[in-house]
C-alpha cells in the first residue's frame, strides 16, 4: 500500500488517467465498429461517411497517445482497402 503523499497522489491520477485513455479508446472502436457495421451492410455510401469520421478518431488517438501511430495506420489502411473494394 502507498504511504508517501506523492505515492498516493500518483495512484489517483494513473486511476483517472486510466479511465480517460480507456474512453478514448473504447470511442475509437465504436468509429471503427460503425465502418465494419456498413461494410457488413454492403453500403458503400454509409461506410465512406463512417471512415471518413474514423479516420480522424484514430488520430486523436495516436495524437494522446493510446494508440500506437503503426497500429492507427494499419487499422485506417485495412479499412480504406475494404471500402474501396466494396462493389
């Protein structure tokens, strides 16, 4: 158990920063659950709309750092392929 001030300080914030970052990113798979959503659909139009707001999601994420920037890229270039090759 933490005894120090600054020990029990740190605890409180990894909770809350823990917390944040798990938001973020469950948000960001809610965005690229709605592109899978559309591509199962067969709507090619539905899930061009849905990529194009996931894509900056990923982003963000990889901009505060709960997403990896290789993993952001690989995601968003998976996506894109099973966009376009949607007939």
């Amino acid at each position: 158990m933490a005894n120090t001030p600054q020990a029990k300080k740190r605890i409180r914030r990894n909770q809350r920063r823990a917390d944040i970052n798990g938001a973020r990113v469950g948000r960001i798979r809610t965005f690229i659950k709605k592109v899978e959503a559309a591509l199962a659909s067969g709507d090619k139009a539905a899930a061009t709309t849905a990529l194009a707001a996931a894509q900056p999601e990923l982003q963000r994420g990889v901009a505060k750092g709960v997403l990896h920037k290789n993993t952001a890229s690989r995601k968003f270039s998976r996506l894109t392929k099973a966009v376009t090759t949607l007939a």
